[in-house]
C-alpha cells in the first residue's frame, strides 16, 4: 500500500538515525572531520525526504498536482485514442518535496517505467471510468536516480496520496482522458496533492 504522509517520509527515517548516531559518535571522540560530513548529509536527507502534509481538496472529482512545481504548458492530448484528452505538463521544481501523490482517487491499471515498462508513469483509472496517467520525464540517469513507486497494479489510491519519489525527474505530465475543466494555467506554481489542475466533467 502506498505509505502515509508526515512532516518526514518514513523511507528517510533510518538514515536520519544513522547519521545522527555518526554525528554523536564523531563529536564524542573529537573527530571533528567525521562529524561536519555527516551534518551535511543528514540536511541532504532532510532536504530530500521531507514530506509535508497538504491540504487536499474536498472535490472528489479534482486533478491535483503530482508534484511541486510549475505549469508549462496546457495542451490537446494526440495520444488519446479518439477519445477527447488534456495533457499539462508541470516543470519540477528542484528544491520541492520528492512525493509524488496521486491526482485522482482510483484504482492503479499500470506503473510503466516505475516497476513495469520503459515509460515513467502511473495509470489510474476513477469510479467514472476515467484514465488519468502521470508521466515522469527525466535525463538520462542511473537506476537510484529514476522515479519509484511503492504500489502494485490492482491497488486503490486516494486523491493526493503519496504514492512514490520523483528523484531526479524534471518533468511531469498529467494527461487526463476525457472531458475536463482546466483550472490552471500555463506558469502557475503548483504543490503536489493540494492545488487543482482541473476538473473532470461528466454531464
């Protein structure tokens, strides 16, 4: 199951504990070379895996954010399949929390590139039958620089849940398949889980 929020994510806490236990160790033994490393790393870790809790909205037919950052562009989706679509594509902010969470609440149909496949993305499918897909897009990197997710296919996500780490990724796309009502637009700052992207529309 997709792991809670807090002010930390829980991933991040045993590194926390270990650098910390470096820290009291290097300053009990006066290895001041030891210690001021370990202070550096331990901000890093804070840094990287802060999780702060947010607002999510009372609509239960939102798009919320994935991710922290800002608004590039708002665009026909091509890759829709004859179906009406959206693509926003939201430029990740380098100092944002790492969380990715769920723009939708429903149920997860694939992870591609995050376990499954060679694209980053998550596909949930709504009650209503909607496919909204989040895609992670990022230079060339190593495997632990790569997007992750902590979920399966088959499981069910609530809307804004923390579902995984973007890392590395520089973009991300949110492409919504269906009718929506954008409520963003392009250059907006936005935070994943709490601020609406739009609203799918069902007549």
């Amino acid at each position: 199951m997709a792991r809670e929020s807090g002010l930390l994510a829980g991933e991040g806490w045993w590194l926390v504990i270990a650098l910390l236990a470096v820290s009291a160790l290097a300053a009990a033994f006066s290895l001041p070379w030891l210690a001021l490393p370990a202070l550096v790393l331990l901000l890093v870790v804070l840094a990287l895996f802060r999780d702060p809790p947010r607002q999510i909205p009372s609509s239960p037919l939102a798009v919320v954010s994935p991710v922290d950052g800002r608004v590039l562009s708002v665009e026909v989706d091509a890759r829709s399949g004859g179906q009406p679509g959206t693509v926003i594509e939201i430029e990740v902010a380098a100092f944002g929390a790492w969380s990715i969470r769920a723009p939708v609440e429903g149920k997860v149909m694939g992870l591609r590139g995050l376990t499954e496949g060679p694209e980053r993305g998550l596909w949930l499918q709504t009650d209503e039958q909607d496919d909204v897909v989040t895609e992670l897009i990022g230079r060339s990197s190593p495997y632990w620089a790569r997007p992750v997710a902590f979920v399966k296919t088959g499981e069910r996500l609530g809307q804004g849940q923390r579902f995984g780490y973007r890392r590395w990724a520089r973009l991300a796309r949110v492409h919504c398949h269906g009718k929506i009502s954008v409520q963003v637009r392009v250059g907006d700052r936005v935070h994943a889980g709490s601020d609406m992207l739009a609203t799918l529309v069902h007549d």
